[in-house]
C-alpha cells in the first residue's frame, strides 16, 4: 500500500517513534542532496521537484532554487538533532583542567 503526503511535516507526523522520525529525515535528506548533485554535475534537471518514493510513502516537494534546497536541508538537520536530543537526552562533561596534557 502507497501512501502520498501533501507536506513532510504530515510524513513526519505518520511515524510512531522518534527513531522512525530520525530515520525519515536521514531518507529525504539523502534525496535532498542527491538532487543537488545532480543540478550541480549538469546530469540533472533544474530543481524544480524532489521526490521520495521508498515504496510505502511518496513525497513531492518543490523548490525554486538551489539555495532553497540547502535551506531545506539544514532545517531538517536541525528537526534531526532536536528528535537526537529527545531521544539521547543531553550531556555536559566537566573536565578538571589537570587532566588536560600539557
């Protein structure tokens, strides 16, 4: 069964854990970019549209520009490391200064 999304946040939405989360934006990052190296190596088409189609899910999304795409991109890195957080949690280590090498 093929299910289309209008918008990636209605994708991110369908997943259960934040894992699948995490793995879904590792998925249309890797498209994201793979259609830029395509524009950039002239084998491509202009970005107009990227599309994910991983045979359960299909998502559209289109972009004026390739600035548009790294925009995108560094976004969902960003959603990618608040989801990393929820999920790890965060951690500070103190270090005393005598255990540097000198």
């Amino acid at each position: 069964m093929s299910c289309e999304y209008a918008s990636i946040s209605l994708f991110l939405e369908s997943k259960q854990t934040l894992i699948d989360r995490v793995n879904a934006i590792d998925a249309l990052v890797d498209v994201m970019i793979l259609s830029m190296a395509d524009h950039a190596a002239g084998t491509g088409p202009t970005i107009s549209e990227y599309q994910l189609d991983d045979g359960q899910v299909k998502i559209r999304t289109a972009y004026r520009s390739i600035k548009e795409v790294e925009d995108g991109i560094l976004a969902l890195e960003r959603m990618k490391h608040l989801y990393l957080n929820r999920l790890n949690g965060r951690i500070t280590i103190l270090r005393d200064e005598k255990s540097y090498r000198r």
